[in-house]
C-alpha cells in the first residue's frame, strides 16, 4: 500500500472501449495525459490550479481502450516533467520497490514505479531527456522510448516538443511489445538486425561496477547478430551533444512554459527552479545553431545504424543514487546520464532498455538503439534474441 500511495496521483478508472490486443491488462498514465474530466497537474500544485478539466481522452489512451485495456490510474511525476530523478518536493518520491533507499528516476517516476511494484500490466510515460529510460533502469523494468513522431503526442503536456516522445514500461517484454502492436503505426518490421554496434565512448560514462555486471549480457547480444564492432559514436565527443540537446531543449521547454511561469509565479523545488531559471536565459541565435548542428548528428546517426544495425549502451552510467542527495552531487549524475540519454534524443531514434543485470541487489539497464523509424523492427528482434540471451545468462 505503502508503494501505491507513492506512485498514483489519482485512481481514476477507465473501463476498455472495445475488445482486441490488450484484452485483461490494467494500465497506469503519468499525470501529463488527458483523461476525460480530469485535471492534470503536471506534478506541480499550481498547474493543477490554474488549468481546466480536459474535454477529451489522449489519443493513445483511447488506442488501449479501444484494445481491451482498463485505465487504473493516474501516476507521479516531476515537476512540468523536468527532471530525472523523481524527487517531488510538493508530493514527495514513489518507492523504488527493487531500492527502496534510492530515487526511482523521472520524470515518469510514479509509472515505473507502478509497473515495477505490480500495481498494473504496463504503463504510460514520456521521455524527452530520457523520463522513461532512466526510471524503466533504476526500477528494473522494459522501457520503450520510440522514433520520434512515431507515437501520436495529442492530449498530452509538452515540454520540448521536438524531443517529446509518448513511452511505455512493463515487467515483461512481451507486454511491452504488445501495446507496441497498439502504438505503433503497423509497419513491416523486416529480419532484423545482422549488426552490433557497442559505443566505446557511452560505455567509458558508466561506473566499473556497472560495467562489470552488464558485460555478459553485452557479449552475449553481441552474439546475435552475424557481426558485431566497437565504435565511437559521437565525432564532436558527448559532452558536446549534451550541451547541444540541452539548448536546444532549454530553449523550446521557455517557450511552452515561460509565459505561464512568469504569469503565476508557481514555486519550484530548488532543483527544478534553477533549471527553469537557466531555460529562460537560452538565446534564439544559440539555439538556431545548435539545430543546426543537430542536423548533422541526425545523419550521422542514419548513417552509421542504417535499417541492419543496432547500437548497444548502458541506460544509464549506473544504479539509482540515493535518496535526498540534491545539489552537485546529483546534479553531476544528471548530467552525465543525459551524455547517455541525449544520443537517442538529438537523433530522434528508437530505445529499448532492458533490466539487464544487478549492482548489490540494484538494478542496472541496458539499452539497444536502432535506426529511425526502426521500432517495431527493434521490438521484433529483442523478442526474438533476448529469450536466448536472457537464458544464458540465467544459466
């Protein structure tokens, strides 16, 4: 009870609409989505003030209803969704249930949390600066960030629209890969992958621990495919994609929000109100050429994955940190997690992050990124492969 709580912001039920793919599964939103007569507070006290009940559903939430899922829940989340660690000063932090010691991650704290304490099949978050695969990592579940625009966005909070993706979490894969089925636009996922890439200089970002505990599992994907290769990933190195992500970011997030910041003056966490103060300083002409730049890294990213190769990373550069560390401390790790998480989110691709492994009983995620557009491709093959790898490594 203590994790329910935590986790769910309202316990709205939605009953299915009509019968299909996700017939029997119970399903959780973060408080960023509409829910017909419900007001979203965006994990801030002051949004839920000053905004109206929504007229409608979210488009995806009708698209599980219509396949046989029942709504259970509203869930958690950081303030305006801007943060990765799922620490809420205003309604606290959702219970790691693999850590209870340590910070769930977020923004989509309270829908990882749910998935990962058994209070629902699956769950809905979004990820723009990695809120889905940070959580998914820290909590020990399947998370799923999609091509960007591969997943409709309509009737839900934004924060930087050109990262801003709709994601999905389960304890399972084959759960994940079925509201997949649902999401995604119905493509032919093709054969797979014939290629492995690992990303020499995304794994020089997590801790030895980490590295250690992931590094059966990296072999034994790489075995999966018919060739695999060590790369760097990053020409200009990923401090500087980072830099270039969070401008960008920055910029778009002070355009969605500053207004309504500037005109009810909401109170932040100390954390979060400095990163909304740094937003509204960001320069048009610098983010004019940071878009520029990001271009460039769209194509290489095309380039080097192509529709037959896959790039394996850690999620994150480790296990959850601990509770209540605030400051620099966390302030560093978020950074250098965001060196791992904006690879996918400046390129637009797909990632799946899987809960490969244990650091002294904490759960450590690792990533496969595949080429634009590739997600159901992506979802077919980790189907396929990980049922092996998974045994193995078990074995």
């Amino acid at each position: 009870m203590k994790d329910l709580w935590n986790a769910i912001v309202n316990q709205v039920i939605v009953e299915p609409t009509g019968q299909g793919r996700l017939n029997g599964l119970s399903f959780m939103v973060k408080d960023v989505f509409a829910v017909r007569d419900i007001t979203n507070g965006a994990g801030n006290p002051c949004w839920l003030q000053t905004h109206e009940p929504a007229k409608e559903h979210a488009e995806t939430l009708n698209l599980l209803l219509q396949q046989g899922a029942r709504l259970t829940g509203m869930t958690h989340t950081d303030e305006l969704m801007f943060s990765l660690n799922g620490e809420n000063v205003h309604y606290g932090t959702p219970v790691n249930p693999r850590a209870p010691d340590r910070i769930p991650g977020g923004s989509s704290s309270g829908s990882a949390v749910a998935v990962a304490a058994g209070l629902a099949d699956f769950s809905l978050g979004t990820d723009t600066g990695g809120s889905v695969r940070v959580p998914s990592s820290y909590c020990g579940i399947y998370g799923m960030r999609p091509s960007h625009g591969m997943v409709s966005e309509k009737g839900v909070i934004p924060l930087a629209p050109s990262f801003d993706t709709v994601g999905w979490m389960a304890r399972d894969l084959e759960t994940l890969c079925r509201v997949g089925e649902v999401l995604l636009p119905q493509t032919d996922p093709g054969t797979g992958f014939s290629r492995v890439l690992i990303g020499e200089d995304a794994w020089e970002l997590a801790d030895t621990e980490s590295k250690e505990a992931l590094n059966p599992y990296l072999k034994l994907l790489c075995g999966m495919a018919a060739s695999h290769e060590t790369v760097r990933i990053a020409p200009q190195g990923l401090p500087e994609w980072m830099t270039m992500f969070r401008t960008i970011q920055g910029y778009e997030i002070w355009q969605e929000h500053g207004a309504w910041i500037e005109r009810e003056q909401p109170t932040f966490g100390p954390d979060t109100a400095g990163r909304f103060s740094w937003a509204g300083t960001v320069e048009r002409a610098d983010q004019k050429k940071a878009a520029k730049r990001r271009v460039e890294v769209c194509k290489h990213m095309s380039d080097l994955l192509r529709t037959d190769t896959v790039l394996v990373i850690p999620t994150t550069t480790g296990t959850a940190p601990k509770l209540g560390l605030g400051g620099p401390l966390i302030e560093e790790r978020r950074v250098n997690t965001m060196r791992l998480t904006c690879i996918s989110g400046l390129s637009g691709l797909p990632q799946l992050t899987i809960p490969a492994a244990d650091v002294l009983g904490r759960p450590v995620g690792i990533s496969i990124i595949a080429g634009p557009g590739q997600d159901q491709r992506l979802l077919e093959w980790a189907t396929s492969v990980l049922s092996v790898v998974n045994s193995e490594v078990k074995g």
